[in-house]
C-alpha cells in the first residue's frame, strides 16, 4: 500500500505532476529545450519575488549549496546554524577547503540579527549562509530582520536555503537582498527529488569571478555564463523529465495564486500547532514556528516509532525527529500539495492512535 507522505521532503506528488515526468525526451540542445528552461527560470523568478538569473541543478538542494560556497567565497564565510542543515552547510566548506566559521544557536532558537551583525562588523567575511527554514528543528528564522542587518553590509554575498519553505510562505529574495537563494524540487514545490534551483544575483556573478577554483560541475559561475551564452541551455544533460513537471507544477502553483497556496500551508501550520499544544509542546519558540513543518516535542514520551508503524498500516508516515532529536521529537509536515482536510485526517488519525 502506498503510504500518503507527511515527511519534510520527498513529500507526496499529485498524479498529473508524477505523469508529466513520463514526458518523451527532447534533444537538450534544441530550441524546445531552450523555451522549456526560459519558461522555467521566468517563473521561478516569479515564484522567488527576484529578477535575478535563475539557475537550474540536476542534483538534490544539496548540491546548490556546496556549490554555492565553493563558486563565491573569496575570502572566509561565516555560517550561521540553526540545526542540521546549517551544520552540513559548514562540512561543505571545510571538506572543500574554503575557510569558515560555524555560528550555531541552541535547538530550537533561531538566528538572530544581533549574531549577525557581529560576525560581520568583524570584517572577516565575504559570504555568509542562513537557513531560512530549518526542517530538523521546525524553527523558520527572520530573515526580514536579519535583512535589515544586512544592508549594512552591501558586500557581503548572502545566500539562504530555502529548501523547505520555498513554494510555501512568502520570500521575497530581492527586497531582502538574498545574492543566492536555494531551493529543490521534493519539499514545498511538490515534486520528486533530483533537481534544485538557485537565484543569482550579479553580486554573486562579480564575487565568484575573483574565485579561482570553484569546482566544474556545481560551477555557478559556469552555469550562469553558459545560460546566458547558449540560451538557456546546460553545459551537461540537465533531468528534463523534472523540468517538464516543474514548469507543469510553477503553472499549478500559480493557477492557485501565491497568495492563496500561503494561506493555506499558514492555515495548515496553525492547525498542526494548535494541536501540538493541546497534546505536546511546540519544539521551537512559537514566533519563529515555521509554515511547513511543524516538530513537536515528545513531552508524553510515546514511541514515535511505533506511531508511524501503526500510521503506516492505515497509509499515512510522518517523521520522527532528527539525528540526536530521534523519539525526542517528531516532525509533521504541512508543505507542497497538502490540503487542510488531509491534514485534519492525519491528526485525528493521531489522536485514535496514542
Ligand atoms: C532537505 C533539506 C536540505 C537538503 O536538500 P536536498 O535536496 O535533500 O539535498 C537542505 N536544507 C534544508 C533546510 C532541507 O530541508
């Protein structure tokens, strides 16, 4: 039996959008293939509230932001950790030689404008990496004020990873002055694994020009250049099957309405929350409880495992919490094609179960 998917990524794919991967191929270097890349970043950018290039990645969100430290710092990052995904952000540094350093907050405490403006008055740092939406911990950080912070420093590359909250709640990548914003396609944007997409800001462009070895494949500034040069083409053969979904899903997402579909992972968050209040204890501080994913704080002490065993026998999953956060926690999500409905079946479904 397949079981309906409320995990932070990959999460559950709407049929139509799981048939537009069985598309026939087209050759990558047509002018079809050209248009169906166009069409792609010129909605993203409307999806991203940016009028940066966009530039398309087959890999996972991973793979952006290894490549997006390796291609533009030239000097030293600092990087800014909420959780497990901030923490791989500084492995992808310091396994690739890039000078760094990693500034962490407790579990569940975000990243604060007063932590960044001090790392960066030290003027040691070109580039610095926030997690917007920190799926291990379930904290969603403000970037607004970390944004007005930000615009002390015009020099500085910032890049932020929106892997599990793009697509969900608003992020205005350029008023906030995002240089490099990362997404991929398995969380909020409601698809299969196995692309990711980033903005790139002429920032960007000038800080990885003065970068000497940046890698080939995960080269942003190879990729970038090549878009422009070869029409929006790829140097190597990027997953059209992902492409033909994600511009099927971007004319979805926007049939909706962006304001509609963040009214609604809002709606669907503020349920998971109420609930988790009612039977358990939000993980992170309220205010900076994110949209798309809620992690609740096992205060009864149920087994988790055993939970989304007997879930399983009904065709639902949830996760359990992250690394050291096992059993301690567990983590619904509210993100991509979840409709308020099915997120009220999957609670009282909870609430039969413990
Ligand atoms: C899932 C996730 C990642 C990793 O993305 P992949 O697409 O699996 O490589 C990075 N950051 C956050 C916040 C995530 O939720």
């Amino acid at each position: 039996m397949h079981k309906k998917l409320f995990i932070p990524g990959p999460v559950e794919v709407r049929e139509d959008v799981l048939e537009k991967m069985a598309t026939p191929m087209i050759g990558h270097r047509t002018k079809d293939a050209s248009e169906l890349q166009r069409g792609i970043s010129e909605k993203m950018q409307r999806l991203m509230y940016t009028k940066s290039a966009i530039l398309l990645s087959t890999s996972s969100g991973s793979g952006l932001m290894e490549g997006a430290v390796r291609s533009c710092t030239g000097k030293r990052a600092a990087m800014f950790s909420v959780g497990a995904f901030g923490d791989r952000w500084y492995k992808m540094a310091t396994s690739n030689g890039i000078p760094a350093d990693l500034i962490s907050s407790e579990p569940g405490k975000p990243t604060t404008p007063e932590m960044v403006d001090k790392a960066l008055a030290s003027g040691k740092y070109d580039l610095i990496t926030i997690t917007h939406n920190e799926t291990s911990t379930g904290v969603m950080n403000p970037v607004e004020e970390i944004a007005q912070v930000m615009h002390k420093y015009p020099e500085v590359v910032w890049c932020l990873d929106t892997v599990s909250s793009m697509g969900g709640t608003k992020i205005e990548v350029d008023t906030l002055g995002v240089d490099i914003c990362i997404t991929s396609t398995q969380k909020c944007l409601g698809l299969p694994p196995g692309m990711a997409i980033c903005s790139f800001s002429e920032k960007a462009v000038a800080a990885a020009s003065k970068v000497e070895f940046r890698g080939t494949y995960l080269d942003l500034l190879e990729l970038y250049n090549y878009i422009k040069k070869k029409d929006h083409q790829y140097p190597s053969t990027p997953s059209l099957s992902h492409m033909f979904a994600l511009d099927y899903q971007l004319d979805r997402i926007f049939a909706e309405g962006l304001e509609n579909r963040f009214a609604r992972h809002l709606k669907m968050a503020e349920l998971v929350r109420a609930w988790t209040k009612e039977n358990f204890e939000l993980f992170p501080e309220e205010r900076y409880a994110s949209n798309t994913l809620t992690t609740v704080k096992n205060t009864r002490g149920i087994s988790v495992g055993d939970l989304n065993k007997k879930l399983g026998e009904k065709g639902y999953m949830i996760s359990n919490g992250y690394g050291s956060l096992k059993e301690l926690t567990f983590r619904i999500a509210h993100m991509a094609d979840a409709t308020i409905d099915e997120i009220r079946t999957l609670l009282n479904l909870i609430d039969s179960l413990i």
